[in-house]
C-alpha cells in the first residue's frame, strides 16, 4: 500500500535518525569526510527537535588556524623539552607514558614504544601502530608483524637477537588511517631522541610514512627504497646510513610486489654483510 503524506514524513524522520546515528558512528572510527552523489532532501514536520537549529559560535578560518597551530607548536615544545631531559631508553618511554600533547593517545588503548634489542645495530622504524598492535601494545604485531618478521629472518635479521623496532607515532590513528603532518611533529622529538640512545648503524624506514617524515623526502617509498641515506638530528654525534622497504600491510594488500621486495631485502643483506653488521 503506497505511503500516505503522514507515513512519507514518519519515513523521513526515521530515515534521518538512521542517518544521524550512522554519522555519529564514522565521526567516532575517524571518517572525516562524507561524500554521496545525491544527497536526501528531507522534508520534516512539526519536529523541533529535528529544525531547531543549534545556537553554535563560529571562528574565523584564520582564528582557528592560529589557534590549531599554536597548540601543536606547544605541544612540540613539550615533546622537545622530555625528549632532552631522557638520557636513557627507560626515561624516554616514562616521559612518552606521561606526555598528553598528542590527540591520537585520547583513543589509544596503549603508547606502543619499542620492542627488540635495545644494543640492536639495525633499527626498523614504522608508520603508526594499527588494531593488534594498540591492544598488544607492541609495534609491528599480527599478520603485518609476522610478515615483517620472515621478511627480515630471511636476511638473518630478528628482532630478539639483532634489531630493534619501533614507530613515527606511538599511538594507533583512529580507524588505522595514516598519521597527519601534526601527529608526526609532535612526536618527532622522541623519535630522534629513541634513534639516538638505540645509535643503530643502519636505519630501515618501514613504509612511505616513515620515509618521508624522517628523510624529509616528497618522493613516494617507490623512489626512494634501494637508496641509501644519511639520516642525522640533533642528538646523533654521526649521520647514520638510512634505507626504505615497502611496509607489509602494503605487501598483503599488493602481493605482486613481494618479489621486488625481496630483491630490496637481498640489497639491505648485502650491505650489512659489507658492513660486518651481519653476526
């Protein structure tokens, strides 16, 4: 039986509750954009609490930019200050345990800090920590983990015997969306200063992520792995030789290029090799 004009609106106003229940739900996970091709034109009646429209103070474009970069420039200050005052890898993580500067801990359930050998000659840095490992509190966890870790045992490489791991940000972004600009400035203090009480000979730079932000790179992980880098901030005393392989959850979601991976891998065994970094 077709909708009389009361059931089109009793439709209508249902419809919206659907709606508004399901937008709040995306905000929550991190969707920060909606985008549909025709977007419902809901007609409603007599409901004041679907039309009554909020009385919201609005900012200037200009005054919420300034504020938004005031607050990260001193939330960066912040990060700079602890990251200078640790002089050990167990300060640095009771400082990073302590530092509330960054939004992404809000919703983190734990500061995932570092895992494998703290005298580690290799150190591998990777993009964020995702799902399993926010829970287990330990990078590079799970199927992306496991995947990593055969990568690198294949090399003679392992994380219990002769590397360390650890990541740009130190808190999962919600619904495992990349890290903004913001987030990796932030923490990039405790990176340099992990970097430098770890002092590894080489650096391997997990994903495009991390590539970028560390080698100050605009060129994708594409261009820039099978080069070689030297990397150096304000605690190291030398640069140290960097390089880039493509990150795991890339390489379970694009299995075909698992093969020029490898061949970045046996390049990264050559060198440490070379290099006498190889027990």
């Amino acid at each position: 039986m077709p909708f009389s004009s009361c059931g089109t609106e009793y439709f209508n106003i249902f419809y919206f509750k659907i709606m508004n229940n399901t937008l709040k739900w995306l905000s929550a996970i991190g969707v920060e954009y909606y985008c549909h091709e025709h977007p419902p034109q809901l007609k409603v009646r007599n409901n004041t609490e679907l039309t009554e429209k909020p009385q919201v103070k609005l900012m200037s474009t200009k005054e919420t930019a300034f504020n938004m970069n005031d607050k990260v420039h001193d939330n960066i200050t912040l990060a700079r200050s602890l990251a200078d005052k640790a002089d050990n890898i167990e300060e640095l993580k009771e400082s990073l345990l302590n530092f509330n500067g960054c939004e992404l801990k809000k919703f983190a359930t734990n500061t995932v800090f570092g895992d494998g050998n703290l005298e580690a000659k290799i150190m591998l840095i990777g993009e964020a920590p995702g799902s399993i490992e926010d829970l287990k509190g330990i990078p590079f966890y799970g199927e992306s983990g496991n995947l990593l870790d055969n990568m690198l045992h294949a090399i003679g490489i392992s994380r219990k015997n002769n590397a360390y791991i650890t990541n740009t940000v130190f808190w999962r972004p919600p619904a495992n969306r990349q890290p903004t600009f913001e987030e990796v400035d932030i923490c990039r203090p405790f990176v340099e200063k992990h970097i430098a009480l770890i002092n590894p000979q080489l650096i391997i730079l997990v994903g495009s992520t991390a590539a970028t932000s560390l080698l100050g790179k605009n060129s994708g992980i594409t261009k820039i792995r099978q080069e070689y880098y030297f990397y150096t901030n304000k605690y190291l005393s030398a640069p140290i030789q960097t390089t880039a392989i493509f990150h795991p959850a890339y390489l379970l979601r694009q299995p075909m290029q698992k093969r020029t991976s490898w061949y970045d891998l046996l390049k990264i065994k050559e060198y440490l090799v070379n290099n006498r970094l190889l027990a």
